[in-house]
C-alpha cells in the first residue's frame, strides 16, 4: 500500500538539511531502486522553485510500504528525522488516483 511521508521542518533547517541531504537521498534512491517510490520532494518556504536562502519548510515522500508501521519505522530512520531537520512528521495511507 501506499503511504504519504510527511516531515515538517525545524526553522532555519537549510545549513543542516544540506549536511544530511546526501545519506536522506541514498535512502531515497534504495527505495526508487526497489520499484517503491512514487514521488518524492520538499516543499519551498517560498513561492519559487529555487527557494534560495529561505530554504525549505518540510518534504513529502510517497511510496510503497507493506502496512503502516512499517512505513513509520521507515520514517523514523530518515537522516532527516534522527538530525533533527524535521520537528514533527506524519505517515498516513495514500490512494494515489491519478497517473494510473
């Protein structure tokens, strides 16, 4: 089943984000290599795809988990989540619609 992954960010993330930014996205890339992510990506603190120094309010991760906890335990090893890049998160059920 699909799970939608959410971190929200503690303020002034950006320095630390981009530290942790390449052991978050080997994890990332093991779970596009296992045909389970769906897509994946932050979210800009600004209206803009190159946020700059604002840097970066939270990321949503969607992909493919056997249930719910194990998506959570996922979650909970994140780089993102064990630095402290993420204040709080969330992991709820995802039907995806649309592109079939």
């Amino acid at each position: 089943m699909l799970y939608a992954l959410i971190g929200k960010d503690v303020p002034n993330s950006l320095d630390l984000r981009q530290q942790v930014r390449p052991a978050h996205l080997a994890r990332i890339e093991a779970l596009q290599a296992q045909g389970r992510l769906v897509l994946v990506g932050p979210f800009p603190a600004v209206d803009s795809p190159d946020p700059g120094p604002a840097g970066f309010s939270g990321s949503l991760i969607v992909a493919d988990f056997g249930s719910l906890a194990e998506a959570e335990t996922w979650f909970k090893a994140d780089p993102y989540v064990e630095h402290g890049v993420f204040c709080d998160t969330s992991v709820r059920p995802f039907k995806q619609v649309y592109p079939k």
